[in-house]
C-alpha cells in the first residue's frame, strides 16, 4: 500500500499540493482527475519518489519512501511519466529489456526469466512485430505502448502510469486499458492511473479521487464521484451526462479566403520506406480534423505537408506554391505548427516561449514591445494568463501543450497545423481550445488542420473530417467527409 500524510509539494516557492491524506488500497485501481495544472502528475511524483516533499511524508507498506534503496523501490514500484525521451536510435526491445534492470546484477546479462517478461509484455501491448525498429520513427500512439509495455516488463506489484492512453486511438486506448484492468484481476496489480477521460475512468476504475487547487474535492466510487454536479464543481465548467456543455455555437461557416493546403500524388515515410500515400488532398478555411489508427501516418503526412520532411514523392503546396520553394522566413509567417510531443527548452519561461512565436517577424535588434500585446493576448485566450514569469518545467502537461499553442497564436499565420493538441489536456481545457480554435476560423480567414483522436469532438467541431481510417489499409487513400 502506498500512502501520503499531510503530504505537501511544490515547485520553488509555488505551492501545488497542500497537506493532503491518501491510503491507495492494494489489489484496486485508483484514478486521479482534475483540472490541468491541480497537482495530479505532482502527486504521481511523490509517490514515485521523483519529487520529495515540502512537507509531510509518503509511505510504501508502512515505510517512509525516501529510506528504501532505489534497487528495492525498483521492484516495488513502476512509474510511466507524462513525458518520456527516447534516447536516439533506442529499438522496442532494446527499451522495454530496460524494465529488467532492477532484477539483475549490475553485470548480470537477461536471463530466460528475462526474456520471457520482455516477451510477454511486446506481445499484451502489441509491440512483437516492432521488436528491432527503432522507438523514434513510431508514431506517437505506439511510443506510448513502448514505455507501457517497457513498465509491464518490471513486473513490480504496484504501477503508476501518469495518463497511460495520451496519442492512443480509440481500440488501443481499449486495448491498454482492458489489459490494466485484466492484470489487476488476474494478478493482483495495484494502479494509480491519471485519466482526462472520464469514461475511462469510469469504465476501469474501483476508485476515483478528483483534485482541484492541490486539494482533494471528491473521493469514491466512480458513480458517485463522476456525476455533473460533482464535476462541475472540480472543472468550473457545466457538465451534463454527455460530458462538459459545449461553450460556443456551431452554426456560423468559417470565413473564406483562408490559406489552402494541398497534396499532390503526396507520399511519405522513413528512409525511404512509405507510410501514407501517394494521396491527392486539398484543404480550405475552416477547421478540418484528421482521425485514424494509430501508425496510419497522420503524424508523418502532417510533417510533410508542414515542410518539416522531405517527401517521398509528389509535393505538398501552401496556396499553390510548393512547400520546397517557400524560404524557412516566409513559411513561418504563413504557417505554425505544433508537434505531437515538442521537446522542452531548458531554462524557459511560459512567456519566453510564447514570445518565439514572433521571431520571424523580428529585425536585427531582436524583441520588441509590440510582441507583448500579442503574447498576452494569446495567454490569456488558452488561459495561461498569470503564468508568464513561470518555468516551464514546473507547469503540467495540459499547461504546457497549451504553451505551444500560445506560440502558434503569437506567430499569427493563417495556416495552423496541430498534431493532437487536446493531449493532456483535461476535460474543460479540450472544450475551451477547440471553442477558440473553431470561432478563430469563423472570425479570420484561417485554416486549421488538426488530428485528433477523438470522434467525438471531431463531429462536435470540424467542417470536415479526414478519415484515415476508411481504407482496408493504413496507407490507404483517406475519405474525406463534410460535418
């Protein structure tokens, strides 16, 4: 059992958890929601022993965490963070045989009880046929698989997983989250899970604790605690039993005279070797979604069309020009971009980087004091007003991927490119940038393209979907339907 008592976290002088108790019961799975930015992958720390605590204590069986040795804690306890890196070049095996470490002597090589753990944990996560490609040219969905199986591989008796199903599409999510809960029942594993999705949480969970401000505001069955009176008071947005209210109307047509984005004969991949296409594509003003499978290429022909990759033939074009003709100045004046998983500067500041967004636009003598309307503008329109003198490293996920939609906005191009920008973010937060995005293309000739793995709100806000997931392959031509 793993237990808080009057546990308090901060970052610096910034408080984030405030004297809270929690006992997680063995052999139960425990979720923890709440608004971005309330402490949850905080929490998920401490208990890890990733953070120590500004006051108060954490406890495993009883014993203070901070006095086990890392080897033991090792095979106790599995934490997935909200952000992994790669090291370059690492395959699938290679990562998920890193699970094995706290089983072996330092120069102990894998033995058969190893590898047969390894092997177990590719094959629950559907990683076997990925076993030697490298862990870098996956798609987001199946990265997050690899660091999934990679903590099934430890084999420890309790798991903490900080929003296990982010870039998952929706039969993988299923997929992960039945084999959580398979591995609760059939061996006893105990979870602590951070979830944005309330129906998964609802559908896995014996218990849900919800936070708000560092505190715990609810605690119980998931039918008691997933309820639109009790939600709304945690979210600050109304709820119903679909989910949050919708916060804008739906009615207006997008504004024409928007950048239009094309493919022509389009394929792409690595190394030569193709993930979608040869496709023929062409997108207006407006908000266009795109969905499918994980590893379909969504990812891989967003980059594309962006000019972040070369492509394997045809040509990607920004209002009839070819993206290879327009200098690196020009394109980011009519095109921002914001990828699945951007790396975190070291040492920035939510401002400083919201200010980049202007950089194209700068002189020789760098920033200027017309930058600052335009960042303070685009913080507060994503909420992020206040935060401007904050690190970076010390905000949430669902703060941070909002950062990087700041500077999207800063860099004020009509073309917007956004690989799964809801990830991370909790339910109100996904509601609030899809209401700011759609009404966006309904006041300035704008094009947003945005995949999403939602359907959902892929039919509550976009114009047009691009299915991904229509052909009998992954590869195969998209369909394309009004909404």
């Amino acid at each position: 059992m793993v237990s808080t008592q009057d546990l308090s976290l901060a970052y610096g002088l910034t408080p984030v958890i405030e004297a809270l108790d929690l006992a997680v019961e063995p052999g139960r799975i425990t979720t923890l929601i709440g608004p971005n930015g309330c402490g949850k992958s905080t929490l998920l720390k401490a208990l890890a022993r990733l953070l120590a605590p500004r006051s108060g204590a954490v406890l495993l069986d009883g014993e203070e965490i901070r006095g086990i040795p890392s080897r033991v804690l090792a095979q106790r306890l599995g934490f997935l963070a909200q952000h992994a890196e790669v090291p370059e070049s690492l395959t699938v095996g290679d990562l998920v045989r890193r699970g094995r470490y706290p089983h072996r002597g330092p120069w102990e090589p894998m033995g058969p009880e190893d590898e047969a753990a390894v092997n177990r944990a590719l094959e629950q996560c559907g990683l076997t046929p990925w076993v030697d490609r490298p862990v870098d040219e996956l798609s987001g969905g199946q990265r997050q698989r690899a660091w999934i199986a990679l903590a099934l591989a430890q084999q420890t008796p309790l798991v903490l997983l900080d929003e296990p199903t982010t870039f998952l599409d929706p039969r993988h999510q299923t997929e992960v989250l039945d084999l959580l809960v398979a591995l609760n029942r059939d061996q006893g594993t105990t979870f602590v899970l951070v979830l944005h999705d309330l129906s998964q949480a609802a559908r896995i969970s014996h218990r849900v604790v919800a936070l708000a401000a560092g505190r715990m505001v609810a605690d119980g069955p998931p039918d008691l605690v997933l309820e639109p009176r009790v939600l709304e008071r945690v979210f600050g947005v109304p709820f119903d039993h679909q989910g949050p209210v919708p916060g804008v109307g739906l009615d207006r047509p997008p504004r024409t005279g928007g950048p239009r984005l094309e493919a022509r004969g389009l394929a792409a991949g690595y190394g030569g070797r193709p993930v979608v296409g040869p496709i023929d594509l062409g997108i207006g003003p407006g908000l266009t979604v795109i969905l499918g499978p994980n590893g379909c290429g969504k990812s891989t022909l967003l980059r594309t069309l962006a000019g972040l990759q070369n492509p394997l033939g045809g040509e990607a074009r920004i209002d009839d020009r070819p993206v290879s003709r327009w200098t690196s100045r020009a394109l980011a004046a009519r095109r921002a971009f914001v990828r699945q998983d951007s790396p975190l500067p070291a040492g920035f500041t939510v401002g400083e980087l919201a200010h980049l967004g202007a950089h194209h636009r700068r002189g020789l003598w760098g920033s200027s004091d017309r930058e600052r309307p335009a960042v303070a503008r685009a913080l507060a329109a994503l909420d992020l007003g206040g935060l401007e003198r904050r690190p970076l490293e010390h905000q949430s996920g669902g703060q941070r991927q909002r950062v990087w939609l700041a500077l999207a906005l800063v860099q004020n191009a009509g073309l917007i490119l956004l690989d799964e920008p809801t990830s991370f973010l909790d339910p109100r937060h996904q509601r609030d940038l899809l209401d700011a995005l759609w009404t966006l293309t309904r006041e300035a000739p704008v094009t947003v393209v945005a995949i999403l793995h939602e359907p959902n709100l892929a039919r509550r806000y976009a114009d047009r979907i691009i299915d991904f997931g229509a052909g009998p392959e992954p590869s195969g031509p998209p369909r394309s339907t009004p909404t």
